[in-house]
C-alpha cells in the first residue's frame, strides 16, 4: 500500500466519531511502516492492548476501522487458532478474536460485527513469510504468495462489507 500520513489515517475511520478518531494512538513505529509489504496497515493501540485498528483501501476509498477485544463473551469451544484474514494458525493467544462497531447508524445503535484474525494485525507480513507464528510449520498451502495476498485482501474487504450492512449484529 502507499504511504500514509497521520492525517489521512485519521481522516479514514467510518465507526467512531471525529472526536476518538482524532485521540487514537497511531503505530509508535510508522515512519519505520514497511508500507510496499503491506496490503492494510493494522495495529494494537500501544496504550490500550484491547483496541486495535485497522486501515486499507476499500471500495477505492481509504478505510479505518476501530476493533476491540470484547470483554465477556464466553470462548467457544469451536474457537479457532487460524486467521479468517490470511489463513495462518497461531498458538495461544496469536488469534484474536476482534469486533468492530459498525458504520452508520446501526453502529450507533449498538451493532458490531466479528473476526478472529491474527492478534497483530500483521497478516501481510505472515503472508510474506517476514513475520513468522509461534507454530513451527505454516500451514502448507498450494497457492502462491500474490494468491494468498488477493485471498486476504478479499477477507478484508468482506469483513468491511459486514461493518458497512446496516442492520443488527452478528455472531461471531
Ligand atoms: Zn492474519
């Protein structure tokens, strides 16, 4: 993806007001950002491990979305350790479980919508093979590199489908 400049990051959310939008503690790291190896930018807020963000291009416009940890909802037992994003499995707490209000008016009505994706947010670098799980082996797929990418980049975009519906939530 292009480089961003803070201004643009923050002028990109769709489910939280200008105000929050505005407060969010961007990546401490982002002149050091590997944009070229990057197909979104996401990250944990660094003063709040229970939020994180997300920001790419959707629809041909620039898409920030707040996520958060949600706080008691019972782990399933069907909880997985994969990735709905870029597919890669993780031990313990490498998979996450994130919600994200959704836009509009049926996000200020309470709505979010649900994902389990890499904890860091770091799917284009496991794509890459840059950043490496805490498995040993990564779940061997016959699919090339730019194939695995076009597979996340259409997770992502289906994932901001879901916090674009207006409507009520969904399970996660
Ligand atoms: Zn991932």
């Amino acid at each position: 993806m292009e480089q961003l400049a803070e201004k643009e990051i923050r002028a990109s959310f769709v489910n939280c007001s200008k105000g929050e939008a505005g407060r969010i503690n961007l990546p401490r790291s982002l002149p050091e950002t590997p944009w070229d190896e990057l197909d979104f930018l996401g990250w944990r807020d660094p003063g709040a491990p229970d939020r994180s963000y997300l920001v790419t291009g959707y629809q041909g416009v620039l898409t920030g979305i707040t996520l958060r940890v949600p706080t008691g909802i019972r782990r399933s037992l069907t909880r997985t350790n994969i990735c709905s994003f870029c597919a890669t499995s993780h031990a313990g707490s490498g998979v996450a479980l994130l919600t994200a209000r959704k836009s509009g008016p049926a996000g200020r009505q309470g709505n979010s919508v649900g994902a389990y994706v890499c904890a860091d947010l770091a799917c284009s670098l496991y794509v890459r093979g840059r950043k490496k799980s805490q498995l040993i082996e990564r779940y061997v797929e016959n699919l090339t590199v730019e194939e695995q990418v076009e597979r996340m980049v259409a997770n992502v975009g289906l994932f901001l489908d879901r916090v674009h519906l207006q409507g009520e939530g969904e399970g996660y």
